[in-house]
C-alpha cells in the first residue's frame, strides 16, 4: 500500500464528503469513488480494507464533525475529549467503507465481470446494515447527496433513498471500469440505468398531486439551548412561541406545529407549576381555535414508584383537549438514553442534562380538521427519527397522508448538520409521496412537497414562522408498503456473489 494510493483512498472520502451539505456539490459523487476504485487495483484483500478505511475517515469527518460541536457545547465534555469521540464515530462508520473496499476485493478476484453489479450491491447492503447496526446512524447515506437533483431521486418510491446509492456507485464503477480497462461495457449498463432512472424521475414529477389541501403553520422559537430549562426564563420561552403563533394565524392556519420539547415544563406534569402551565396552553388554544401539535418532554410515576420519563408531541384539538400523543420509538443514544447501561455506569453523568427516556411503541396517526370539516390524517416524528426510512414509511402504511417532524437542532450549532438533517426529509417525502411539514427550534424549518420540491426554509438560529399550504398523499408507495425490499435484495445478490465458486484462482484487482 503506497502513499499514492492512500492519497487516492483520502480524495475519494473528501470528494464525497464535498458532496453533501454545506458544499452540497452533488456532482463529485458520481464520480468520487473513482479514486479509491482506482487505488483497490492489484491489492489484496488487507490492503483494500486499510484504504477503504482511510476513504471513509475522511468521508465521515467531512459530514459529521459537528458531533463535536454538540458533545462540547451541549454536552459539556472538554473539547479535546469531544473531538476524540468524534473521532471514534467517524472511525466506527470508516469500518463499512473498509469492510466494502476489501470484500469488493476479493470479489473481484473471484469474479472479475461482476465487478459493475457487486460494487452497487455490497455499498447498498452496508448502507443498510449502518442503519441497524447499535441501533443505527443511517446519516451520510450517499444518496442523501443528491436531495436537489429530483429527476434521479423519484425512483425512492421504489427503492427508498438506498437505490440512490445504488446508481450513484454504479456509475462510479463504471467510470472505474473505463479508465482502468478501457472497458465500455460496463458504462453502457450504467448509462443505461441512469436512463431508466431520469426517465422515471421525469415522469413522476409531471404527474400531478391528489387533491384536497390543509394549511400548516411551523413555529421556530430559536430559544437558546442553556436558557431552554432555565425557570427564570419559562415565561419568555411560552411568550415567544405565542406571539409568533399569533403573527401566524393571520394566514389562518388548518394547523400550527411548534418545535420538539418546545413547553419549558412537563405538559400533562402533576407538579402544581406543571399542571398550571398546562391548564395556561390549553386556554392559548381554545381562544385560538387552531389546533396545535408540540413537543414536550413527559413522564409517568410506575407502580414500582420508577419515574419514566418520554420525549413526546401533543396534538391538541381546536377545543384545547388532547387529540392524540405520540411517544418517540428511536431514541438517540448517550443523549437520550444510555445504551447497555449496566455495562457503561460510568457514561451515565454525560446524558443527565439531556435526559434518560423510554421508547414509545406505537405508530401513531391522528386526525386534524380542517375549517372546512374535513379530516387530514397526519403523524409526527421526533428529531433523529426522520432519518430512519423504515421508521417514517410505517406511520404512512397505517394511514398518514402528511409526515411532520418536530426537532430541536440547537444541539448542531451552526454546524453542516442543520442543512443535512433538513435534506434527508426530502427522501421521506418521496419514498412515500406525502408532504412534510417540519418545525425546528433553531432552523431549518420547512415544508417539502411528495415530489420532493422544497416548498418553504428558514434560516438557522433566527425566530421565525412559515405557512404554506400542502397536499396530502393519497395513494401509498412501492416502497411504503414493503419498505426495503431492494436493500434487501442487494445482499442477497452480495452473498450469492461471495458464496459462489470463482472461476478462477483467487487474484489481486486488475
């Protein structure tokens, strides 16, 4: 392994990495593997894992450093131990590039034709086991890179966003294939598929959405992290969310969406505090008469007298009663929860600011209606869930026509994450061609439309409210009803391809 290679290896991670936001140069991904695939060429197996390791650092520092911004800042841990946490996860996530730099490796070895469909299957396969994996971290997925590029990314509703991915490396190994051995066949099949996929694209985005429309409201309070528990500052926090929800019901509203935990108080509490702030949100909304979805953090007192606590979003009805209460199902690790905690007892103090939750296990959709007396069925996900494919399309598949997402990104800071974050809405919209709504404390705020348009954004760490008035789905998604199928389908073709017999005796890239 010379240092040319691992040169090589390090441009392919920062070209991908380029493409993403906040560069968001969509263009360097269709061609940014190049590198690394040009580096693999006569290595063995070890050494195409270190390689592939050093492309996935890179590509992972690239898109999520701003971990340490949130473990330093928010977490309050120093900022060298924070960036050596950062540095772990990014080391973590380099072990799926390693790991597909080496199979891809030996597979080629064993069979070198294949190389044009194994390259798009094992990323595919691995894009899908990063998202399970201790519990998952599905950010970065490749084909997150191409939100703005609508034409390639309609075929989600087929395959979710990991078809994406899948064309993207294929042109890629394509484009390998050409330079290395001058061959063109490989770029005809990808030419090919890209094809179909613009072909497709094009055609769903002339085809018109349902009929029947409900108008939202998103309120982004920017309330400052530190000051968001403080109870000196309680009343300004509720007051600023009310008289920017005030400025918005002038647009009339079918409904208003405040932010996750955006109540400074436990909504529902039976604190003599809690129970009067509650009681004060519920007379804001009946003399409103616009029902109102929000998150805030809850509790329930167990009969073993254990405290549980839950993030969780209210939907209350124009009356001020309580319509419906979703509890989040993904919790985030180490910030709402520690993961195997009587093994890691020591990590417990890094979440005590944050809070220590219970999941929720049920999918729910509730009823909002409109002025009109019609019904829209809507459900909300709760920050991290909205990057969870499989999770969203199952709230669609029980009923939602609307998708809202309620989230506190002040965690970020003004980080890339912001923009990342927001753009992976725009797959969940047209995996399962329902609009989503999206109230952010600190930005981005927002609205995508089911083919993916970004309809309405907000700037980051600024108050603000936006109304716009969207289109529910109607009709459920290939990929809303079998969900990932494809994925699926690309590991097997992966395990086939490595259980096969070679066709000849096990040789290095060429």
């Amino acid at each position: 392994m010379t240092l040319r290679n691992s040169a090589l290896a390090a441009l392919s991670g920062i070209l991908l990495a380029a493409a993403f936001p906040t560069f968001d140069i969509s263009l360097l991904a269709w061609f940014g593997l190049v590198p690394l695939f040009v580096a693999l060429k006569d290595q063995t197996t070890k050494n195409g894992f270190w390689l592939g390791g050093i492309a996935g650092l890179f590509y992972f520092a690239g898109t999520v450093h701003w971990v340490t911004n949130s473990v330093h800042f928010y977490g309050g841990v120093p900022l060298v131990p924070a960036s050596l946490v950062t540095l772990l996860l990014c080391s973590f996530l380099a072990l799926f590039i390693a790991l597909f730099a080496a199979v891809l490796v030996h597979q080629k070895g064993r069979h070198p034709g294949l190389f044009i469909i194994a390259a798009p299957a094992i990323w595919t396969s691995l894009e899908l086991a990063r998202t399970y994996v201790f519990s998952g971290f599905p950010w970065s997925l490749l084909g997150y890179s191409q939100y703005r590029f609508l034409p390639v990314i309609q075929m989600a509703d087929l395959t979710g966003v990991y078809g994406v991915s899948f064309v993207i490396v294929l042109v890629n190994a394509a484009l390998a294939e050409a330079v290395l051995d001058r061959k063109k066949y490989p770029v005809l099949v990808a030419a090919c598929v890209l094809a179909l996929a613009l072909g497709y694209g094009y055609l769903k985005l002339r085809t018109p959405e349902g009929l029947g429309t409900i108008r939202i409201s998103v309120i982004q309070g920017n309330i400052e992290q530190d000051k968001k528990w403080d109870p000196a500052f309680q009343a300004q926090t509720l007051g600023t969310y009310k008289r920017l929800t005030r400025e918005a019901l002038a647009q009339r509203p079918d409904l208003v969406i405040w932010p996750e935990t955006a109540t400074p108080f436990y909504f529902t509490g039976v604190a003599p505090a809690d129970q009067v702030l509650t009681e004060d949100l519920k007379t804001f909304v009946r003399q409103n008469k616009v029902p109102l979805l929000f998150g805030s953090p809850t509790y329930e007192v167990q009969p073993n007298r254990r405290i549980v606590g839950r993030n969780s979003a209210f939907l209350l009805s124009e009356d001020g009663q309580t319509e419906a209460v979703y509890h989040k199902i993904h919790l985030v690790p180490f910030g709402e929860y520690v993961p195997l905690k009587s093994v890691l007892f020591f990590v417990d103090k890094m979440v005590q600011a944050i809070g220590d939750f219970q999941a929720g296990d049920e999918y729910t959709v509730m009823t909002v209606r409109d002025r009109n007396g019609s019904g829209t069925r809507l459900s909300t996900v709760i920050c991290y869930e909205i990057i969870f494919p499989d999770l969203v399309r199952r709230f669609v598949d029980k009923g939602a026509s609307v998708i809202t997402t309620v989230t506190n990104d002040a965690w970020f800071g003004t980080t890339a994450a912001p923009y990342q974050h927001f753009s992976m809405a725009v797959f969940r919209a047209i995996e399962n061609r329902v609009p989503v709504a999206r109230a952010a404390n600190t930005g981005i705020s927002g609205f995508v439309d089911s083919q993916g348009n970004i309809l309405a954004a907000s700037g980051i760490f600024r108050e603000a409210h936006l109304t716009q008035t969207i289109t529910p789905g109607t009709n459920k998604t290939f990929y809303t009803r079998f969900g990932d199928l494809f994925s699926y389908a690309c590991v097997v073709v992966s395990l086939i391809m490595l259980a096969g017999r070679p066709r000849k005796t096990s040789q290095p890239v060429s």
